[in-house]
C-alpha cells in the first residue's frame, strides 16, 4: 500500500516577488500575522517528540496485524488509516517550518526526521496490501458483506485488489520500502542547491539599480518595462543555470532513472503508464491534451503576434514573455487582494464565502518573500485535523492577487473534502485539485472585468488571463511533453547529460512559440529553463494543470450562467476528495478530459479573450 499522501505536496504557482518594504512600519515579512502559525500543528519540540514516539508506537502495532488480516482486516485498516494520518501532520510540520527558511538547520533536521518518519510507516505497512490480494476479490466481498463497518474501506480495497498485477509479494515490497530513502536524494538536492546555495549575479537595471538576481528577483524583474533590462535579466539568470547545466542534469538523470526502475520493478510498460495508473487515469487524457494543444498552436502564436504588436515589437524574443500588455501602475495592497478574492468567490455561495472568510483572517498562511524562503507559491492540505498551509511570496500587482485566489481555491478544496470525507478519503488527486484552484481563477476575471472602470483596466484583467491561460495550458502542456520526451528516452535505458536535456527542451520551446514561422526567436542559452523547473522532480505532475485549466473553464462559465445543478455538481465533487477515481469524479460533474471538447472550449475562450482586446485596441485607432 502506497502511502500517496505523503509525496510532497508541489502545487507552485510562479509569481512576482517584491524586495522593497516600507521604511515607517516593520517589514511585512516581519509581521507575525502575516507569517502562519505552525503551533496549530505542534506547540513546541517535545510535542513534534511526543506524536513522532505515538506514531512508532502505532506501527509496532500495526506490525502485529501481519499474517492477521483475514480475522482483523477493520481494525488493522483503522491502525493503518491513524498512522497515515499522524504521519501526514509530522511530515506537514517538518515541511512548513523547513520551507519558511530553507537556511535554518533545525527545518532541514525535521525535514530529515520526517523523511524517516515516512519511510518507517512505509516499511511497516507494506505487508497489507500483498496480504490483501492474497485475501482474494471473494473473500474481500464477503467480508465486506458480513461487516458494516468494513464498507468504510470499500474503495480502498477495490482499489488495492486493482492493483494486484503490478504488487510485489511482501518481501518484494518491503525491499522497495527500504530503498525509499537511498532514491528521495534527486529532489532534495535539487531543492537544497536551487534555492539556497547558488551564488546568484548582481546586474546593474538601466535605472542604475543593482539587483541580486535570485529566484524571486528574476520572477520580478523578467517583466521589467525596459526591454534591455528584460534581456539582461534573462541572460544573467539563464546564464548562472547554465554553469549548473552538467548538476542539474545529473540530480534529474537521476529522478528519471529512479522513475523508471519502480515502473519496471512493478512491472509496468513505462514511468507514464505506472504515474497515470496511481490514479486509474486512461491514458487518452494525456495523448488527447497533448494532441489538443499541438493542433492548437496557432492560437497559442496569435497570441503571441498580438503580444508583438501591443508592446511595439517587431522581432518578439522570448525575454519579451512575461511583459505586461498595458503598463500599470496599479497596486493591490494584500487587505484589497484579500476581498477582491472573496467578491469573486460569490459565485460559489454564502457558505463557501463564510467559511473561506474565516480562513483568510486566521494565520494559515506565510504571505510575503523572505531570504531563504522557498520561491513560489503552494498549499499543503496534509493536516486533516488541523487546517491547510498557504504559502506564497505576495507582491502588490494584480498576478499576486490571482496567485492568492488560486492557492486559497486549493485551501478551500481541503477545507471542503476534510469535511466531508474521512481522513482515508480527504486527500486528492493533482488530477482534481488545479480545478478548483483555476475555477477560482477564473471567477476573479469575470468579477473584475464586471467592475472594471475603463478600457485600460480591462485590458489589464484581459491580458493576465490570456498570460494565465498561456502559462497555465500552453506552458504545462509544452512541460508534459518534454517529460514525456526525457522519460521515454530513460525508459528504453538511455542515458542523458544536461547538454542532451537542453536540447530536447530547446527544440520543444521553439516549436511552440513559433521559432519556424517567423512567430518569436528564442536564444539557445535560455532552453537552460528545464533546470529552473522544479516540478520535473515529481514525475508527470504538470500535465494536470493543463487538463484543470481546461475543466475550470467549463465549470466556472456553468456556475456563472447558473446552469441548473452546476454549482451543487461541482461542491459535490470538491467534498468527494479522494473518495473515487479523479477522471471519474470530473466526467461525473460535466467534464470528460479524455475528450477533445474541454481543451477546444479552452482554445475557443482564449480567441474570444483576444477578440475583445482586439476591439479595445480597434476602438483606440490601433
């Protein structure tokens, strides 16, 4: 039994990061209530202590349920469910207080703790699920029929008997229990190296500014008005990666390699079909999204050859990405994002809007950036019976305001599926969790263009939604199938440098953006992107972003129009939590993601988004 709550929760957003803090006031980094409050999870040390011996107590436990299951099977699926649970709030601890100073050594250390944390439950569980399949579908049924109270697992056990071809038998699995540890090291060193130990260049702006380009000043600078500066910052931080380019693609090789040897252990055709199969997800959703989006590249190249004329370019380089279409001074202080996020949340209903209400003013989050604060933005859900973590590196422009409402649309999910389910069935699938945080998303966007004063700030609202959806669908989709190129390549026993990983990247970012048609040039040195990516660390994860996206769409314009039975659809499907299959709780609400109609709907609404810009600029002589 595969403990799939415990992989590290990943849900970043990529925002713009500010340095600057008032001068009259303390740093809003240095505010408590802006920072959360980890005591809800532990108060201090020897509580951390006193549930870490708990759980080891639990799993002497859960060791004498070996060779019992056919007369203890509820109790021991109870043991089972307790442990995970109390493993999931160390892990949640240990993650959060590492993550809010990646310097501090105390967070590496529990960071560390809880690693073995996991990897002893992992050990000490891994006998029930071959000792289930041993059971035998008849016996399972008859025993579930014989036992109200065995009906909890019901879904859980199906899902476990489904697995059956790819289970090893119990010395098989906990041999692959114990290399837990020793095939974790890729990522961790990713992200000790990436955010903490790179020694980043300091570039002189056209303003005379020096500005020491780590990662969140390259999130804040690469949309900078001067078009020299975009290029300098591009070229200077592309350039430190490229020093890396032979690390990185060795901390990578390895994740690949490690990918594929469980797909083989377990007796899969490849790491795509064991990553899509944890989820019983079929594999016509990634073939179709991708399928999907490389027809639609012409939409995705207008966009750009609008982005060229808006800005006043001639030849769009890829440094010229991130500028915004309209140059706003605008500033959304975090008490005015705040409420911008629950107006828009209306939608949704009076009860969700209270509850996420509540939420917002307790402390859950950690709000703005910090030295040695982990880049991005993300929500872990992990503690059932605390609340959701937020994290993000808020600044005032209106993407951090929609980066607040995508990560609090994750929090909600939680907060809804904890409610709702027990804590077996609370966690969720990515494959489920983008949609919430995206439809939340898209419902700020038709809030604010219903509010919007002028064309300008239309404008302002109409191009962060094209970027989103750019970023969101076209962007994620373009990482699904490089990773589906750099694994491919690893399955067969291939072997990959950095310098071959650039080049798979390379000449799938050119395809995309165009370079061929004339659309946008694209400098090989910045093709180094792959190694600023983190996501590639948890193997087919972005591709879900694009197929949520495409969902939220739907579900969002259906609650709009107040489509009868939407909205309820929808709630139903966030309280489900893990309770079914993703694909099937989705195609239960209204969205068959193995079919084309969602990702054209997508296409469809972001050539709409563009009609109507076009009709602003028309308006304007342009």
């Amino acid at each position: 039994m595969t403990p799939s709550a415990l992989k590290r929760p990943l849900l970043f957003s990529l925002l713009a990061f500010s340095l600057a803090t008032a001068s009259a006031a303390p740093a809003p980094s240095d505010r408590q209530a802006d920072r959360w409050d980890l005591t809800a999870l532990y108060q201090n040390d020897a509580a951390f202590d006193a549930d870490a011996k708990k759980l080891s107590a639990q799993l002497q436990q859960l060791g004498a349920c070996k060779g019992q299951l056919g007369a203890r099977l509820k109790s021991c699926l109870d043991l089972y469910a307790e442990a995970r649970k109390r493993v999931n709030t160390l892990t949640t601890y240990a993650a959060q207080y590492y993550d809010q100073d990646t310097g501090d050594s105390k967070g590496n250390q529990l960071n560390q703790r809880a690693a073995l944390l996991g990897n002893d439950f992992s050990q000490a569980t891994t006998f029930l699920q071959p000792e289930i399949l041993a059971l035998g579908s008849k016996r399972i049924d008859a025993m579930l029929a014989k036992d109200k109270g065995l009906q909890l697992y019901r879904f859980q056990l199906s899902n476990m008997l489904r697995s059956a071809p790819h289970t090893l038998d119990a010395a098989g699995e906990q041999l692959v229990a114990q290399f837990g540890l020793a095939t974790g090291s890729a990522a961790s060193v990713y992200r000790t190296l990436a955010n903490a130990e790179i020694p980043w260049p300091t570039v002189k702006l056209s303003d005379g500014k020096e500005v020491r380009l780590d990662q969140a000043a390259y999130t804040k600078y690469r949309d900078d008005d001067n078009r020299a500066d975009r290029k300098l910052v591009f070229d200077a931080f592309f350039g430190k990666w490229k020093e890396y380019e032979r690390t990185f693609g060795e901390t990578l090789y390895g994740q690949l390699k490690t990918d594929a040897a469980y797909a083989k252990v377990r007796r899969y055709a490849d790491s795509q079909s064991a990553a899509l199969d944890a989820d019983n997800l079929p594999p016509a959703v990634y073939q179709t999204l991708i399928a999907q989006t490389n027809a639609n590249l012409p939409t995705l190249h207008r966009y750009f050859k609008l982005r060229a004329r808006m800005l006043g370019i001639k030849d769009l380089a890829y440094y010229d990405i991130y500028a915004p279409l309209l140059k706003s001074d605008r500033s959304f202080p975090l008490a005015e994002g705040k409420q911008m996020m629950l107006d828009s949340a209306a939608p949704l209903g009076p009860d969700y809007v209270k509850s996420l209400t509540a939420a917002v003013d307790a402390r859950w989050m950690d709000v703005y950036p910090r030295p040695r604060k982990v880049a991005g933005a993300y929500m872990n859900g992990d503690a059932y019976d605390v609340h959701p973590f937020v994290l993000l590196n808020y600044t005032d422009n209106y993407e951090a305001v929609s980066t607040l409402t995508h990560e609090w649309g994750h929090a909600m999910h939680s907060v809804l599926a904890n409610k709702a389910q027990p804590s077996i069935y609370a966690p969720y699938s990515i494959f489920v969790a983008e949609i919430a945080s995206t439809t939340n998303e898209a419902l700020l966007l038709d809030a604010r263009l219903k509010q919007a004063k002028d064309d300008d700030e239309r404008l302002l609202y109409l191009g962060a939604a094209l970027e989103n959806l750019r970023g969101t669908f076209f962007r994620q989709a373009m990482f699904a199938e490089f990773e589906a190129a750099i694994h491919g390549k690893v399955d067969k026993g291939e072997s990959l440098t950095g310098e071959e990983i650039t080049a798979i990247y390379a000449g799938i970012l050119k395809r995309y953006h165009g370079e061929a048609q004339g659309v946008m040039s694209i400098d090989p040195a910045y093709a180094l992107e792959w190694a600023y990516v983190p996501h590639f660390y948890h193997g087919y994860y972005v591709f879900q972003y694009a197929t949520s996206i495409a969902a939220a769409q739907d579900f969002a314009q259906r609650i709009l129009d107040k489509e009868p039975g939407a909205l309820a659809a929808y709630l139903k499907m966030l309280g489900a939590g893990g309770s079914a299959y993703p694909y099937e709780l989705v195609k239960a609400a209204g969205v068959d993601l193995a079919s084309p109609k969602p990702y054209q709907a997508l296409v469809a609404r972001m050539n709409g988004i563009m009609d109507q810009i076009e009709a602003i600029e028309s308006r304007r002589g342009k």
